[in-house]
C-alpha cells in the first residue's frame, strides 16, 4: 500500500488575505495630483519666460512702430521710425562694421577653438590642466576681459605695442586704428569666448570611436586625411550649430566696441546693437531703437531658418 502524506493540522495552514488591488479612481487621483505638480513647476517657468522675454520682444515690435519716450504717452507713427533709420548715416556703416566683424569671427574665431580641441584630444599629459587654461578666460566678466585688452592694447605704454619693440618690430594702433580697430576686438571677442566651444568640440571629438582612426591608420591615412575623412565627417552635426550660434552671437556683438572703442575711430567699430544703444540711451528715440531691433530679429529669423533648411536638405542628401 502507498502510504500518503500526513497532512498538516488545520491551523497551521497560514491564510493570506488576497489584498484587492487599489481602486482605480485612487490610482486616477494620484497621478492627476504628480501631473498638476510638474505642470506647476512648469507654470513658473513659463511666466519668468513670458515676463522677462516674450513681453520685451512683443512690447518691442509694438514700439517700433510709435512715437514713444518714457514718461509720456506713445504715439503711432506707422513707419516713420523704420524710415527714419533707414537715413541714418550710421545706419549703414554699423551694418557693415557688424557684417564684417562676423566674417572675421568665422575665419579667426572657428578655426581656433576647433585646433585647439584637436590638439587637447591628442594630448597624454596634463588635460585637466590644459582644460582650465583655456576655459579661464570665459569665466572672467566679459566687462573686466574687455578693459584688460583696452589696456594691452594702448598704443603707449600697452603691453602689445611693448612686446613688438622689444622683438624690434613695428608697432600699431590697434584698436585706435581705423583700419586695425574691428580686427583688435575680433581678436578679443575669440579670445573671451572660445573657452565654451572648445570644450563642446573636445567632448564631440571623444565621442568618435577609436576603430576610425585605427582603420584609417592602418589604410595609410596621413593626421591631415584622418582629420578631414573621419574627425569632421564625424562632427559635423556639432560644427554645423556651433557656426550657427557664433554667427548669432556676432551679430549681435555689443561689449568689446562700447567698453574698449566706444564705436570709433570714425564709426570703424560701430555695430547694429551699439548703435540701438546709442539710438535709446543717447538719443533717447526708443521708437528708432526697437525699429533697430525688429530688424536684427528678422534678418537673424530668417538667415537661420534658411540655414538650418540648407542643413537639413545637405543630411538628406547623405
């Protein structure tokens, strides 16, 4: 006979209450409740945005278009302000002086902090060190960097004009030269701000798999054929925002030419948003300055949207 097995008494069998799942409208309430937080968060955000920069941006498009001074009442004037502007003598000379400041920062100001990432990512020693070196100069006040330079620029006792006597070599204006003043401060303008980029295009350039460069060395690829054939292939989406953003930034070059010049000599170094300061703290035409300010935008919106379409269709392509 099989023997069966003893079964165990009757209150030592353990009952466990099968817990009922949470009713759904509990479930429903909770998450409503995690939804209205984050969207409170949110809501604060928004209207910090909307106060300090969507108002501005549309108080100014209104503005262009009248008569207004502070204290009194504004007056629509239509397009009188853009007119207005459109005759200013300086009107051409601050958007040529801007043009020209931004091709130079794209031949001078592009090219660096992209050598100096590539030379960063190759070294073996002392990359933290390298790093902060060059990034100082971003975390000092762009204010300070700039009067630092007026400083080392001075055509006397400055520190540039006495490095070129000392290797007998003949001195310059610099920035009071008509003809050197805009290349000085895109000298400046580089050297205060490149600290950023350089870091974006050595984080870009860590990010590339070393197998490309071993493949490429081992197909017999000179530094110069491995950079152009593996590394800018290879950061191009990052080249490509970073030109867009320098060329916006440029644009709206403001601080080197008031602190360091002061638009001059002769108008050489006046630029669209110094010339919007001067048009509403000097002439106190704050109808001239916004019609200034619409004009920037638009022809910012559009060159951007036109290159990120470029870009784009380029993307496809490949």
């Amino acid at each position: 006979m099989t023997k069966t097995a003893a079964r165990p008494p009757a209150e030592a069998i353990a009952v466990h209450p099968v817990q009922a799942p949470p009713p759904a409208g509990g479930r429903g309430r909770r998450r409503l409740a995690d939804q209205a937080r984050a969207y409170g968060f949110l809501l604060g955000g928004l209207v910090c945005f909307a106060l300090f920069s969507w108002y501005p941006a549309i108080r100014a498009v209104v503005i262009a278009f009248q008569k207004y001074t502070p204290g009194s009442s504004p007056e629509w004037v239509g397009t009188a302000n853009f007119t207005r502007v459109l005759h200013d003598p300086e009107f051409t000379a601050a958007w040529r002086n801007t043009l020209t400041f931004t091709l130079l920062a794209l031949v001078i100001g592009f090219a660096i902090p992209f050598l100096l990432a590539l030379v960063l990512n190759e070294l073996r020693h002392a990359k933290a060190f390298f790093r902060v070196v060059v990034y100082l100069p971003v975390m000092i006040p762009p204010v300070v960097s700039a009067l630092l330079w007026k400083w080392f620029y001075d055509p006397g006792a400055g520190l540039a004009n006495e490095a070129l006597r000392f290797a007998h070599l003949p001195t310059s204006n610099w920035s009071n030269g008509a003809d050197t003043a805009l290349v000085s401060l895109v000298i400046v303008a580089t050297w205060a701000n490149m600290g950023g980029t350089v870091l974006i295009y050595l984080a870009a350039l860590q990010s590339i798999p070393g197998e490309l460069y071993e493949a490429a060395e081992l197909d017999g690829a000179s530094l110069l054929q491995r950079v152009r054939h593996v590394t800018i292939p290879q950061t191009r989406f990052v080249i490509l925002m970073l030109m867009l953003l320098q060329i916006i930034a440029t644009m709206q070059v403001f601080t080197e030419p008031f602190v360091i010049t002061g638009g001059g000599p002769e108008n050489a170094t006046v630029t669209v948003l110094y010339l919007i300061y001067k048009y509403a703290f000097l002439y106190n035409d704050f109808g001239g300055a916004c019609a200034l300010s619409v004009m920037l935008l638009v022809l910012l919106g559009a060159f951007s949207a036109l290159y990120l379409r470029l870009t784009r269709s380029g993307e496809d392509d490949v």
